[in-house]
C-alpha cells in the first residue's frame, strides 16, 4: 500500500508540473533560425545552456505578432504583445537544456504610468562631424567620449577605449598589462553610467568597431524607451522628460514608425513635378545629409540624372570594392520643412549597410532641427533650429 500511495503522490505532482513546465522543443545543433514579424534570420541565435534564461528580445512593435524559433529539428511559435516575456527549453542533443525567453522589446516597466515627473539634463557639443557628442562617467570613474546615435541600441564601446580608458577589464590583469589578449565577452561589470543630470544603472554595455570620430563610443535610443526625449540644438542640450513637455510652439508633429527596431520617419524629395517619398532612419551617427538605399531608389523611379558632386570607391574588409554616388537633391521636405540642395549618397546595389532596405537622415540635415521623440507614443516633433540655413557642403 505504500508503495502505491508513493505511486499516487507522484502521479499527482507530475501532472501538476505538467500544468505548469516549460514547453519544450529539440534540437541537434547549436544554431537557431528565428522569424521576427515576417524577417527570417537563419543565422540569428546561438543556444546556450549556461545562460538562465537566454533572452531574445523581439524587434519592436506596439502591434501583436509572432516570433517563430526554428532549430535544425523543430520549432515554436510565440505570440508577442508590449510587455510580454515567454520562457521555453530548448533541449539540445538530449541533455543540454537551453533555458530560452522571448521578451517585448517594450517592457511592461516602460508602460506603466508614473506621478513622477523627471527632466534628466545631459549637455553636448555638436563637433566638426555633426556628432552630438556628451561626457559620460562610468562606475563613477572612467570619464568617456559618448555620441548619441538614434539608429543603434545600448551602449557600445570601442575596444581601444574600454582598454585604455575604462576598468572594464581590471579583472583580467595580462590582459591590462599587454600580456594576451583581451576577452571583450567578459567585461567586469558596469553598474552605473552618468551623463550630465541622467543616471543609467546596470547600463548593457557593448562593443564595437565603428562610432564617431574621436568618440570612445555611442549610446542609442532603446535607453530611453517609455519616455521623451528633446534634442535642443540651439542650446546644446538633450532633455530627458518623463512626460511630453507641455509647451511645443513652432514643432509640428509626425508617426514615427519602426522597422526591424529602427525608429524611422517619412521624408518626401520634390524633384521637378514629382515626389519621392520613403521611411528615413534617424542616423545621428552619420556626419552626412541623406544616404539612399539602391533598392527604394529603383522601386521609385528616383532620378539618375540630378547634379553630380561626387564619386567614391569604398572597400569592404574582404577587399570587395563598391561605388558610392552624391548627387544634389534640389528639395527635401521633413514633417512639412522644406531644405534644398542636400547632398545625397546613392549606395551601389550590393552595398546594403543593415542588411534590408533602408534609407538614412544622418546628422549633417537632422542637426537643422529641434526635436522631441516620443517613445510612449511613438510620435516625432520637429522645429527649425538656428542652423536650418546653414549651406551644405559641396563635398563628402
């Protein structure tokens, strides 16, 4: 009788378990294919048993979707909604189990309302390449170079800067003493980043080979989802609020959408009796005007006969060579403003930056605006600074 009471016991917990276990799928290989809101990535996720759990953040969307995990044997299908997280196991070759989470890229944190009212003040220079470039202090410390770029994610530094100038590797002496080389994936930790007024704890710090010239590295528009965010040229301040400021006189505003996470815009050329008009990033990263993707310019019917400024060759670091055009667009209108003869690159058609279409407003026009992005409702407002006059130049 014992034993078939023990029986009982742990046919009841067993299901009880059932109730609530992870849902499970297999797989014979470390890679996993993932399909994000109709983007299929075949390279996108590596399975890792240590990591409890291994967190996918889905691109982002306020719209429900589905992210679809595909490994070499079978898959999931997740439905996301804002502020959502699914946790799974993927057990790889029948004993590694790979706890998983598939999290909203908007959390349920940055949704929620607040009686708080916040104006973190951070000051910039504008430098001779239109970076906006801020001081930042990292775990109290390592003073940095930091550009605000709205087309990346995190906080990203370079490795030469995070040797020389951080203690991010104090826990790797050789490494420090020039010994061996360092392992950027095993950073000391980063609990606090301050820039002017702004504290950001925990900070997700990343590395990287590209950031502004003569920048330490850049920090992107993801820290500070759920909020507004004001870039004041005029007085050389980015304004951090908590609440949409009140008084916006002279901004118009726009939607802002977002592709593949990408916070993008709607621009519109006016080239003799006809419009162009596309999704724009917001690239404060780039020193130039306007970058056009081969692609949209080809769907479009965008003209190849504008005003020529220049040609560049460029070289990938397989040695592949590429053309790259600037021409003069005599017009281009943004949330209603007019500017005129912007120096527009035309990319080549194998040269694709992201990987999918996507043109570019880099800093060289957005720089001629005031602007307030507002990451709670995702809408954009634009005013004319003190530099909208301001002649573009007649070379890269």
């Amino acid at each position: 009788m014992k034993y078939l009471f023990l029986f009982a016991v742990l046919l009841t917990a067993q299901l009880v378990c059932g109730q609530t276990a992870l849902p499970v799928i297999k797989a014979t290989s470390g890679k996993v294919a993932i399909k994000d809101d109709g983007f299929l990535d075949k390279d996108a996720w590596s399975l890792s048993p240590k990591t409890r759990p291994d967190v996918y953040t889905a691109e982002r969307s306020r719209k429900t979707k589905w992210v679809t995990f595909y490994t070499d044997i079978d898959s999931i299908k997740v439905k996301v909604t804002p502020g959502s997280k699914f946790d799974f196991v993927v057990l790889l070759n029948g004993k590694d189990s790979c706890y998983t989470r598939i999290a909203s890229a908007i959390t349920a944190e940055s949704m929620a309302a607040s009686s708080i009212v916040i104006h973190d003040t951070i000051p910039f220079t504008l430098t001779a390449v239109n970076a906006i470039a801020v001081k930042a202090v990292l775990n109290n410390t390592d003073t940095l170079n930091l550009h605000f770029d709205m087309s990346s994610f995190d906080v990203h530094l370079t490795r030469d800067a995070i040797l020389k100038r951080t203690s991010l590797l104090a826990n790797q002496p050789d490494a420090v003493a020039g010994k061996v080389k360092p392992n950027y994936n095993n950073l000391a930790k980063a609990f606090k980043l301050q820039m002017g007024s702004l504290v950001l704890t925990d900070p997700p710090i990343l590395t990287t080979n590209q950031t502004a010239r003569e920048m330490d590295g850049r920090f992107g528009w993801n820290l500070f989802e759920g909020k507004q965010v004001e870039v004041d040229y005029d007085r050389n301040l980015i304004i951090i609020h908590s609440k949409l400021p009140a008084k916006l006189k002279g901004y118009t505003k726009a939607k802002m959408e977002f592709v593949r996470s990408f916070p993008v815009i709607k621009g519109t050329f006016v080239i003799g009796e006809k419009k162009y008009t596309g999704n724009f990033s917001m690239d404060t990263g780039s020193e130039l005007a306007i970058i056009l993707d081969s692609g949209w310019g080809a769907k479009q019917g965008f003209p190849t006969d504008l005003k020529l400024i220049k040609t560049s060759v460029l070289s990938d670091p397989r040695g592949v060579k590429y053309e790259m055009k600037i021409v003069e667009a005599p017009v281009f209108t943004l949330n209603g403003f007019g500017t005129n003869n912007i120096p527009t690159v035309i990319l080549s058609g194998r040269l694709n930056p992201v990987g999918f279409e996507m043109n570019y407003l880099g800093n060289g026009l957005l720089k001629r605006f005031n602007m307030v992005l507002d990451f709670k409702k995702d809408e954009l407002y634009l005013k004319p600074n003190k530099l909208i006059a301001v002649p573009y130049p007649t070379s890269s």
